[in-house]
C-alpha cells in the first residue's frame, strides 16, 4: 500500500470538522478558551474539598482539516490540543477516540511543531540559498520554539551548507555586482558564515578575476564622470573603487592602466559645463566681484588647472 493510500484510509477513520481558519492552525477564539492550546490540563486537579481528583483520560473527540494542505487540527476531550501534518496523521493512527497519554501530547505537539517549522524552512530555502544564520533567524522572527531539530534536520538532507553557500556567494557577487574581496568577506560575515567558510569562499575569486572586475568598474564610473576634471574623474575612480571593497594594490594597478587624461580641448569643454552651472546659481545671490570669486573657488574645488580656470573667468568678464 503507498503512503498516499495510507493517508486517505486514515482520513477515512477520522471525523473532520469544517476547515480552520487561514493561515491558522486553530480558531483563535477555540485556543484562547482552550486551556489544552498552550498545555493539557494535568491529571492530578484538585476537587473543591481539595482532594485530588483521578487522573485525566485524553480520548481524541476530532480531527479536523485545516485550509494548509495536508495539515490538521487535533481535539482532545473537545477542547483544540496541537496541529499534526499528514505523516504524524497516519504514523500514530490519530482518529477519533484514540486514547492518548500525557507523554505521547507533548511528544506529538513537539513534532507538530517541528514539522511545521521544517516546511517553513523549505519554503525560505525555495528563493535561493541561504545560510544557517539566515535560516535560524527566519525561525526566530515566525516565533517557533524547536529550532535546533530544525536546522539538524536540514543539515542532514543537506539543505544547509555554509561552505558551500560561501562559494556560491563569492561567485555570485564578484560576477554579477563586480565586488571586491574586502566588501564581500564584510556581507558573509553579516549572514554569520564562519572566518574558515570565508576564506573558503574567497578562494574561488583568484587575483585575476578582481583586476578584471575593478577595470570593469572603473570604466563604468568613468563614462559617468566626462564632464568632469581629470583630477576629479582620477578620485572618483579610486573612491568607488575602494568603496566596492577592492584592495590598495589592484586599485593601483587599475589607476596605473586606467586612460583619465583628457586634452586641454576635452578638458576646458567639462569645465564650462560645471563653471556655467555655478555661475548660474551664483548669480541668483552674488554680483560683480563676489560672482567671479566664488566661480573661480568652485571650479579649484573640482580639481582643473589655474589656467583653464583664468581662461573661463576671462571670458565671463569679457561677456559682462
């Protein structure tokens, strides 16, 4: 007999009730009047005249499907115990009027659990890799309790892999985002990979990779810059570069490489570009000599030649 047989014959046996609420494993009202929802009552109450009564029998009265697939509700004396999935269904044969134990409640509310949590983890796992860290605080932030099973559990069909993750990381973010070494060692350790899976990790990006990456950058920041200094177009470079956590030496193999220079022609056309700009905004508060000067600060500030910068201001008198 399969396993899909098995669960229907089980059903078959079983009184379901109308399905729960979604995205519940219980009526809400039915857990709070519930005292069986947090912990079945103990078999040794105390009567009025204090003497204590005969233990509990717990008989399952219901079982009751819930929207969640394959998921269910179990009612013991008619009061909302614990959430079961099919396996847990079928395996301890819960129908209505089986006889339960104390012990056997808290295993299968424990199991109950778990196994939600596992197919949360999958779920998490089903958009892309994770780490461990990720995963556990995934299970923190949904509130559940049996955590370390959890992650054994995956561990196990090997689902949870930090070295592996790792090397999938350094690959995917040196490739596709074009990061250095230093930014991608800082984001692992963020997701709480260990310095060995690190360093592991970091082996699959090989020296010449990251000179390549950084040329790749560099041209990128380049082509924003034109209208720029050559001076400034040099530094932003360098800062993005060293941003995007490349080390000193490939930064400075890149600069040595890199064509910045631009003609004096390509130069003053940049610079008339940005002195326009902030004479322009100058103008709206400044005049006469005030205008000139604070013009001719902000293009030094931007990082051209004294004589490019005479040449403009020059030319602005000249139009006056």
């Amino acid at each position: 007999m399969t396993r899909e047989d098995e669960i229907k014959k089980a059903v078959k046996l079983i009184e379901l009730g109308p399905s729960s609420p979604k995205n519940s494993d219980a009526d809400p009202k039915q857990k709070k009047k519930s005292a069986a929802g947090k912990k079945i009552k103990s078999g040794k109450e105390k009567s009025q005249n204090n003497k204590p009564s005969e233990p509990d029998t717990y008989i399952i009265t219901k079982v009751q499907a819930q929207k969640a697939k394959n998921r269910f509700n179990i009612y013991i004396n008619d009061e909302y115990a614990f959430p079961v999935d099919d396996n847990l269904l079928v395996q301890h044969r819960l129908i209505k009027g089986k006889e339960l134990t104390e012990e056997e409640i808290d295993t299968l509310r424990e199991k109950g659990e778990m196994s939600k949590g596992y197919q949360a983890a999958l779920h998490y796992l089903n958009y892309k890799m994770r780490s461990e860290k990720e995963i556990v605080d995934y299970l923190i932030d949904k509130e559940y309790q049996t955590i370390e099973p959890i992650i054994e559990k995956l561990k196990t069909h090997r689902l949870i892999n930090d070295e592996e993750y790792a090397k999938s990381f350094v690959r995917t973010n040196s490739l596709l985002k074009l990061e250095g070494p230093r930014k991608i060692e800082r984001a692992m350790g963020e997701k709480g990979l260990s310095k060995s899976d690190i360093l592991t990790g970091l082996d699959e990006y090989s020296p010449e990779l990251q000179v390549e990456n950084a040329e790749k950058l560099a041209e990128k920041v380049l082509k924003r810059q034109r209208n720029k200094s050559s001076r400034e177009m040099n530094q932003k470079v360098r800062q993005q570069l060293m941003t995007s956590g490349f080390d000193s030496d490939v930064i400075q193999q890149v600069m040595d490489d890199l064509d910045v220079d631009q003609s004096d022609d390509e130069e003053y056309e940049a610079l008339k570009k940005q002195g326009e700009k902030a004479w322009t905004r100058y103008a709206r508060k400044y005049k006469g000599y005030d205008l000139f000067s604070r013009t001719k600060a902000f293009l030094y500030s931007k990082g051209y030649p004294s004589e490019l910068i005479d040449q403009f201001i020059n030319e602005k008198k000249e139009d006056e």
